[in-house]
C-alpha cells in the first residue's frame, strides 16, 4: 500500500513539473538597429506581432509563452558601439535567446561568441553576423532585390547605350553589399552597357541629404547622370528629394525597400520608377518563428530568404504593403530572363 502510495506520489510530481516547464515563459533578448529607418520600424513590428500570436495559442494550448526584452542601437558609429554594448547586457542577463538586427556584420563578431560560450542560440535577421556561430539567419532577398532593380532598368534602355550610373551603398551590411552585386549583375546579364560614375555612402535621412546635395554638385549638368541606385529608401527618398527639387526629372531612380514615400513618387512619375520592396512585417515574423521553434527544439532552416516585389507603375496595384500579406505569382509586364515573379520564401540552407 505504501509502495502504491509512493508511485502515485511520484507520478504527481512528475506531471506538475512537467507541466510547469511546458507553460514556461521564454526570455527572448531582441536587439534592433534604428527606430528611424520606416523599413526596420516595420520590421520589428512584425516580429512583435508575431509574439502576440504565439502567446496567444501557447496560452490556449499550455505551451511556453514569450517575453520580449527590447533593446535599439540607434544610427551611425554610436548605434554599432550601443548594440554591442546591449547585447553584452543581455548575455550577462541569461536571456533564453538573442534576436538581433546588426548594425554591423563585424562589430558584433565578439559579443556572438560571447553568446556562444554561454550557451545561448542567437538568430539574425536583416544583416548577418560574420564570425561566431548563429543557430539561424532571415534575410530579405537582398540579391533579388537588386536584380529586380537591374532587369527593369535594363528593359528601359537600348543595348547600345552606355548607363551612366550614380551608386548611393553602405558596404557595412550584407544586404546592402547583396543589393548592389545584385543591380550590377542584372545588368551584365541583360548586356546593358554600364559605368559607374561615382559612389556615395547612405542608409539614413541625414546621410541620403548629404549624397543628394553631393551629386547635384559633382554632376550638375542636366543629362550628365541616366539612373541612381540607392540601396535602401532609409537614404533614398532624401537622395530623390534634392535631385527633384533641383529640377532633375531626367534621372531614373532604381530604390529598395518600399516605404510609402517611394511607392508615392512611383505612382506621381517623380524620379524613381521601381522599388523593389522587402515584406517587413513578414521578415520580423520569421525571424521570432525561427526563434521559437529553436527554443522548443523544433526544426527551423538555418538560412531562409524571404521575397522581395517589384514596385513599378505598371505593378502597383499588386502591391500589398510592407506588413504583407505576400500576394501570388504573376508574370513580369517587362522582359526579364525568370518572368514570372514568384512569392515564396527561398531556403538556401536547411
């Protein structure tokens, strides 16, 4: 009789623990870049949306629920030295995960490490992290969004004109560095004869006014430049916003990234004519899944790209936003080697 008591007894406490670890709450550390760039603004409010989600069926199904431990960089030198400084924080607070948006693809090389030794799984999203060990990695389609830029710029011009081409980068990140090989290649592939006629450094309003004032004053010549590429809207729109107050309506502007100013000057025929524009929302989302099924030792993909679409007024009205949802395949209304544009998030690395 004892013996029976003592195994029910035992049993009891087996399934109370049990049931306590499964309801757990999950300590997630979430490091962003900059509350100023409207892209990774949305982006992080995906992610924040999906953490509502997730707790809201762990709850009904006793599940591990979420807590979000937020941290923002800021811009600039001063962003990169904060972001290491807080992800240092949140290692020494043994956060059960690390979300993060780099500021740098190198800066935070020691911190990742740091993060490895103590054992705790670090997700990237938007930049990767060289150096160190990431448990997954969600990016746009960085090198898509570029070609898109290039094939449709490319479709705009005779073969036998030479471009003259303005490039507004930041060779910090990856997706940037991506965005640009992609834009270039695209040309070379369609055999559009280019050059580069100067390069400029931006990914933020202040740095976008600056490169826009630079180029109106190393090429002041009406005609002297065919298209700019800006890697991102962050420095574009302000890049765009001086070349068209000086009275620059002769430039084509090929953007990333699809915040509504961009799609608004499409639509009005002000310089820019395609933005190819990353799924914010979904991208923050993807990155928290990610991360959540790690936390539950559940099979996530390492590498995940997740689409980008082409926004040109022959487009618009596919376009759904920056929060999604991701909207189905359609063939491109200009002539392109794939010509169907296609929705899906592309594993590169299970």
């Amino acid at each position: 009789m004892h013996i029976i008591r003592l195994l029910t007894l035992i049993a009891l406490a087996v399934m109370l623990t049990a049931g306590s670890a499964w309801a757990k709450e999950y300590r997630i550390g979430v490091l962003y870049w900059s509350s100023n760039i409207p892209g990774q603004v949305a982006m992080s409010r995906g992610l924040e949306a999906e953490a509502n989600k997730i707790n809201a069926q762990a709850t009904a199904k006793n599940r591990p629920t979420v807590k979000l431990v937020i941290r923002t960089a800021g811009d600039g030198a001063n962003g990169i030295e904060n972001q290491i400084r807080q992800m240092k924080e949140l290692i020494r607070a043994k956060v059960d995960l690390l979300i993060v948006q780099p500021t740098d693809n190198a800066a935070l090389a020691e911190p990742l490490r740091l993060a490895n030794q103590a054992g705790i799984k670090v997700v990237a999203y938007d930049q990767y992290i060289s150096g160190g060990t990431l448990a997954a990695y969600r990016t746009s389609d960085n090198y898509q969004a570029g070609y898109l830029d290039g094939e449709y710029i490319a479709a705009k011009f005779p073969k036998t004109k030479e471009l003259r081409v303005v490039l507004v980068e930041y060779p910090h990140v990856s997706s940037t560095v991506e965005r640009v090989n992609g834009f270039l290649e695209a040309l070379e592939q369609a055999g559009q004869k280019y050059r580069v006629l100067k390069s400029y450094t931006a990914v933020e309003p202040v740095g976008g006014t600056k490169a826009g004032a630079c180029i109106l004053k190393d090429f002041p010549a009406r005609g002297s430049i065919d298209v700019v590429f800006t890697v991102n809207d962050g420095g574009g729109l302000a890049v765009v916003d001086k070349l068209a107050k000086a009275g620059r309506n002769e430039i084509m502007v090929a953007t990333i990234d699809g915040d509504p100013a961009s799609v608004k000057n499409i639509r009005e025929g002000r310089l820019t004519v395609i933005d190819s524009a990353q799924f914010c929302g979904p991208l923050g989302a993807e990155a928290l899944k990610a991360g959540y099924a790690l936390l539950n030792n559940e099979k996530a993909p390492y590498h995940a790209l997740v689409p980008v679409f082409p926004i040109t007024k022959e487009t618009l009205k596919q376009y759904p936003g920056w929060m999604g949802p991701i909207p189905p395949a359609f063939t491109k209304p200009w002539k392109s080697p794939v010509p169907q544009w296609r929705g899906v998030m592309r594993v590169v690395k299970p």
